[in-house]
C-alpha cells in the first residue's frame, strides 16, 4: 500500500508541474489594432500615434515583449477604409483603437464584439456608436474630440479677431465630417448675436477649395470656420497657404494649424486624448468591458495665436484674446 501511495503522488507531482509552469510563464502577447484616418505623412498624426505608443509603455505594455501593435494608415478614401477595418477585425486583436468618425463607423461595421476605443469622434451619440455617454453599453467607448457647444465659441473668436466679418462659411466635406447640425445650434446661436450671416460650404475634394476661399476674398467681411474633419486636416497646408493669399481671416480646430501658419485655432489638446485612450485600452486588456467604460468629454481646450499670420491680413490681436492664449507664435 505505502508503494502504491507514493507511486500516486509520485503522478500527482508530475501531473501538476506542466500546469505551475504554465502558470508561472509570462500572460501571452496582446494583439492591439489601430486604425489612423490620416496619411502616414502627416506630421501631427505620427505625434498622437507617438503618444499613445509612449502611454502604453508607461502602462506597463512593451511592444515585442507582452504588445503586439498593428497599425494602418488610412485617409478619406472610403473603401480603403473600409479594407483596412476588415483586415483588423480579421486578425481578431484584443481590443482596437481608431480615431475619427469615418474610421469608427468603418470598424463598427465590421465587428460589434471586439472592444473598440475611439479619439476625435464628435458625435458618438448620434453616429449610433453608444447609446449614452455615461453608459455605452456596447463595445465602443472613447473620447470625444470636441463638446459642440465649441461651434460658438469659434464664431466669438472670428468675430472678435476680425471685427468687420459680417459673413462666414463653414469649410467641411460632408463624406468625413461630422454632420453640421451637431455643431451649428451654437455657431447660429453665436452669429445671431453678432449679426453675422452663416453658410454650410462643403467641399469633395482639394481642388475645390480654392474656389470656396477665392469666392470669399471678393466679399468683403467674409470669414472662414474650417470645422473638425479628417479631410480638412490632412488639407490644412493648402487651406492656410489659400487664406493667406486671398487675406480670408480663418479659425482652425486643430491648435497644430495656427502653428503652421493659420491665423488662430482653438480646439482640444489631441496629444491628451491619445494618451487617455491608451489607459483605456490599458484597462480592457486587464478585464474591463468597454461598454463600461463612460465616453469621455474634453475637459480643456487650447487657444493659439499666431501673429505674424494677424500682422499680414492687417488684423490687430485685441487684449482679451491675447491674454486667453496658451500659446502665441510671433
């Protein structure tokens, strides 16, 4: 009997040390998707990029040790969106994280069970991508790229930089912009006040956009929003080169463009967002559902000045901005 008895735990000993082993092995490789919805040229873009990289590093996630990353840059090009969203959710990765409401909506088309963590989305609501904001229930949540009540906020800034606009037209492309009524009640609301007339100007493509700018420049008092959109971003070269030839007074989302020449920008500090949604992958890798995760909120927004671009449209920068900026490029 006693041979028998230790001949069985002799076995139990052996059976049990794969499985400590196996336990004390390191957790296996993560698999993250991300989805860009700008070029791979674009310089801001690779610093978000760069930021998230660098959160999840300081997550506690090392890229070739426990984190795989596949990364894919896409533009306004529908259908090479859409290919690029298929081949992600085909790699079945733990989690995905996209930026901009073309790319949600492409990815959200192709898979309702991955966990899937957005930036720069304006209107996750209304997209049909969560169904509260505090309680997303499915399997996206992220962040927001800008409250709307923002929209008035840029028609206050036009108008107090350049006193004499009386007319302004809202630079979109509708296939990659957020719908214009999520940002207009504030906008109207706003020029209303000021008695500044409002106009919707979408355009499809770049070479049109010379054409809306050009048109601008021959009325007098005319001004130009450049609203939150993939398409405009990876245009804003053109865009800021255009108003200063035609001397068209411009506001930019992005704080990015008033430092690359635009005359003023006011919008969300894109670096944070990035970095917040790598905690939010952090935390679905560790268990979290996304669903219970809260859309987030911007909590602060940037003002950049560049006066230079203020001194060659003949524009004077009033105290009251000049005092509210964060940043100022002479």
């Amino acid at each position: 009997m006693r041979r028998r008895e230790f001949i069985t735990l002799l076995a139990g000993l052996a059976a049990a040390r794969p499985l400590a082993a196996r336990a004390q092995q390191p957790d296996r490789i993560r698999l993250i998707g991300v989805l860009m919805g700008f070029g791979e040229s674009a310089p801001a873009a690779q610093s978000w990029i760069a930021a998230f990289r660098d959160q999840l590093t300081k997550l506690g996630w090392t890229e070739g040790s426990n984190l795989r990353i596949e990364l894919r840059w896409s533009t306004s090009d529908a259908v090479r969106l859409g290919t690029f969203a298929k081949e992600l959710v085909n790699l079945r990765p733990d989690a995905i994280f996209g930026q901009t409401t073309p790319v949600i909506g492409a990815l959200a088309h192709e898979t309702q069970k991955i966990p899937i963590v957005f930036a720069l989305v304006s209107d996750p609501i209304g997209s049909g991508f969560a169904t509260s904001l505090a309680d997303p229930g499915g399997n996206i949540t992220g962040f927001t790229g800008n409250d709307p009540t923002i929209g008035g906020k840029w028609m206050e800034l036009l108008k107090e930089i350049a006193p004499r606009t009386v007319r302004v037209a809202l630079l979109s492309n509708p296939a990659t912009a957020a719908p214009a009524q999520f940002y207009m009640p504030s906008i109207q609301a706003t020029a209303s006040s000021f008695a500044v007339e409002v106009s919707a100007t979408p355009v499809h493509s770049r070479d049109e956009i010379e054409g809306v700018i050009a048109g601008l420049s021959r009325n007098p008092g005319s001004g130009l929003i450049v609203m939150p959109d993939p398409f405009m971003a990876t245009s804003h070269e053109l865009i800021i080169a255009l108003a200063a030839q035609y001397h068209v007074p411009t506001i930019y989302n992005e704080p990015s463009h008033a430092e690359s020449g635009g005359l003023i920008s006011y919008g969300t500090n894109f670096l944070e967002l990035f970095r917040q949604a790598a905690g939010y992958i952090d935390r679905i890798l560790k268990g979290v559902k996304p669903g219970d995760l809260p859309i987030e909120l911007p909590t602060k927004y940037e003002l950049v000045i560049n006066v230079k671009s203020a001194k060659a449209l003949g524009l004077t920068i009033p105290e009251s901005i000049h005092s509210l900026a964060d940043k100022v490029i002479e």
